[in-house]
C-alpha cells in the first residue's frame, strides 16, 4: 500500500470496482467487450490504479478524454487499447502514434496526419474510431456525412479503421424517445455502411445508462463509465441495480478543535457569527481540494456518525465545521477524528449523490472535481 501523505485522502474499494465489473458483464455477456471510461482521473478515483483494476477484473479496453489521459496510463505500462474519445489536434498525432492511442476522427486533418505520423515512424498503422454525431450535437460527423468520409479513409493505408460510435443526449432521462431515436440513426447508419461494404468492424453506443435500459444498444461494445464506479447514471431517472456498489469514501480528520464565544465570528468575511458559545473543528480542506466554496458548499460533513455543518467560507485548504451538538451529546471531538466527505460512517451517509444535490449538480461532477492533490489509495474493501 502507497503511504499516505495528507490527512485528507480518497479511498477507492478495489472489490467494489471489481464487482461493478462483475455486474456489468451480467448485463452484456461473457463475449461482449467492455470498454472503462476512465477519463478526468477516472472520474476522480485514480487513473492509473483504478483502470488497472478494471482491467484486471475483465474490461478488455479504456477510454479517456485527451491524449494526455492516454499517455499517463501508458507510461503506468497499460498496454490495453484506449480510446481517446475527444479533440486530438494534428499536433498530436505523432503522440497518438507513440504511445498507440485509438484516435477519434471526423475530419480528414487528423487522419492525413495519423498516416504520415505511423509512415514516418514505421509503428503499425494508427487506429481510428470514427464519431457519428445522431442528435447530441456534440463532436461528430453527420449520418449523411459518414459513409463519403469512410470512402475517403481508405485511402489511407497507414490508418486502420476499427470502429463507429455515437454519444447519447437522453440515456438516462425517464423519457428514452430521443435516445431510440438516435439509436434509430445510427442503426440505419450502420446498415447503409454494411451494404456498402464500409462498416468498421466494432460498432459501439452504449453508455452506463443505455447499458442499464437500453440492451438493444450494446452491439459490438458497451462504453461504460459512471456504473463501473458504483454511482447512478441519474439518481432520480436511471438508477443501478442494489448489487453495483460505490467504490469512492473521500475522508479527512480533525485538525483542531476550538471553543468560540458568542458574537465571535468565523473565517474570511466574517460571514458567521455565533448566535451562542460553539466548539468548532477545522478540517484540512478547501477549495483548491475540489470542495467548493460558491455560490454552493457542501453544507456539512460526518463525524462521529452526525452531521457537522459548515460555518462561514470554505477557505482554499481549510474549513470550519460546528461540532457543538456532537459535543453536547457527551462525544468527545479531538485531533486525529475521522471526517467523511463522501461516504458512510456508522449508521449515516453522505453519498455523492446528495453532494450533488446540494450542490446543484450531478454526481459526475462531484467526483469529477476531486483535485489531484488529494491522495488517492486503493484498499482491498472499505
Ligand atoms: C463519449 C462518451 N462515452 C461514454 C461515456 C461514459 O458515460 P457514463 O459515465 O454515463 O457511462 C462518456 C461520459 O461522459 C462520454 O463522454
């Protein structure tokens, strides 16, 4: 195990991530690969350390958002294709080349420069994914731009064309009619490339919540991310199965614990004033940790199983936290306690998904924005 180096740290459960995967291949079939989104760190857990696991427990192959998030995982020695599913400009593609990385295409640009990036290396021919833009209005070409643009690719020899993909705008909403209709695009897509002898061998759409509601769309491949964590593809529309477990507790422990008096008041601005004599603890987090300070904080954090809320401005590595009914309960709050951010303690919960409602946003986005000064380690079970 990794000795860790602050008080404020992410633990990731390797059997949780191992089960989800587990999980996941219940839903697809022992034959249908499984490809991790592991972008933005995977999704806060850990790039490195969690798409190793991933792998380990039968994903066969990862995607990321920049050739940087595919290069730190080669450098780790992952040697499993990835997918890189955003933007690569032709100023990186000898990168892509280098460290072979599967490149997103839409225009011929990159591909001419994919091509003379293998030829001037003598690797093997670049791959290519290509993106099929079906409603989301995102990157991608149009279904009606596709089949001239695969035409085109053939006459590079040094490009290898492995795949097509879309991107659902609705997966997860209570209402699928969009995403049917999307997936209805793309399938006439697919059949009109079949006809013309120019369809990429692995055809894939199937994002968590389609993997979840929508098994018509698995095809080739699922491209799964938010269910391999263990988090709700949409806690109110599109919910996992009880048997996906989450796989991130962000903790941290008291650094202090103090006894204010009344009309003293608390952190920058002097937002707070306590109304009546308080104890208060400090925590060793802040903003520039990926624990926000506005327009919405976390509103409170667990310890000794209760809630503790926030008091005044969450500072960039410091928080308050009033701890004065935890106290008056005849728990003793001292230096070295245990604070969970996101997780369980005891009997409570503070899940990402309530995070997020506090904050006006969804789960993604939480885990998302742990930043990477925060330890991540991984533990065998929580
Ligand atoms: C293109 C693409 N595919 C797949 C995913 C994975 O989605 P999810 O985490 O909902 O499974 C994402 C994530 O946003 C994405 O951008």
């Amino acid at each position: 195990m990794k000795t860790l180096l602050r008080p404020n740290w992410i633990e990731v459960d390797q059997q949780a991530l191992s089960n989800n995967v587990q999980q996941v291949r219940q839903l697809i079939g022992p034959h249908r690969p499984l490809m991790a989104v592991v972008k933005a760190n995977a999704y806060g857990h850990g790039a490195v350390d969690t798409a190793t696991v991933l792998l380990a427990a039968g994903a066969q192959c990862l995607a990321v958002a920049t050739p940087v998030e595919g290069i730190e995982l080669r450098q780790a020695g992952i040697q499993a294709p990835i997918l890189v599913l955003g933007y690569t400009p032709t100023w990186l593609a000898q990168e892509a080349v280098r460290y072979q990385l599967t490149t997103t295409v839409y225009d011929v640009e990159i591909v001419h420069a994919l091509h003379q990036a293998a030829v001037a290396t003598g690797q093997a021919a670049a791959r290519v994914h290509v993106k099929v833009d079906t409603g989301l209005n995102r990157l991608g070409l149009t279904p009606s731009e596709t089949p001239g643009y695969l035409d085109t690719l053939q006459r590079f020899d040094q490009v290898q064309v492995e795949g097509i993909f879309t991107h659902f705008a609705t997966s997860d909403g209570a209402d699928k009619s969009f995403a049917h209709e999307q997936f209805g695009r793309f399938t006439t897509l697919l059949a009109t490339l079949t006809a013309r002898g120019l369809r990429p061998p692995v055809a894939h759409a199937a994002n968590s919540a389609a993997l979840l509601t929508m098994p018509e769309t698995h095809l080739d491949l699922v491209r799964t991310g938010i269910a391999l964590y263990g988090l709700h593809p949409d806690a109110d529309d599109t919910r996992l199965p009880d048997n996906f477990r989450p796989a991130l507790r962000w903790k941290t422990q008291v650094a202090q614990v103090r006894q204010i008096a009344a009309g003293e008041s608390v952190s920058y601005g002097r937002e707070f004033i306590a109304p009546q004599p308080m104890t208060i603890a400090i925590i060793p987090v802040g903003y520039a940790d990926g624990f926000p300070r506005r327009p919405f904080h976390w509103g409170s954090v667990l310890l000794h199983g209760r809630p503790a809320p926030i008091l005044g401005r969450v500072c960039m590595d410091q928080t308050i936290v009033d701890v004065t009914a935890i106290v008056a309960e005849d728990r003793a709050v001292q230096q070295g306690d245990e604070v969970i951010l996101i997780g369980r303690q005891g009997a409570a919960e503070l899940s990402a998904d309530e995070v997020a409602t506090r904050l006006g946003t969804n789960n993604y986005d939480v885990v998302s924005r742990i930043l990477a000064r925060v330890p991540r380690l991984m533990v065998e079970t929580f």
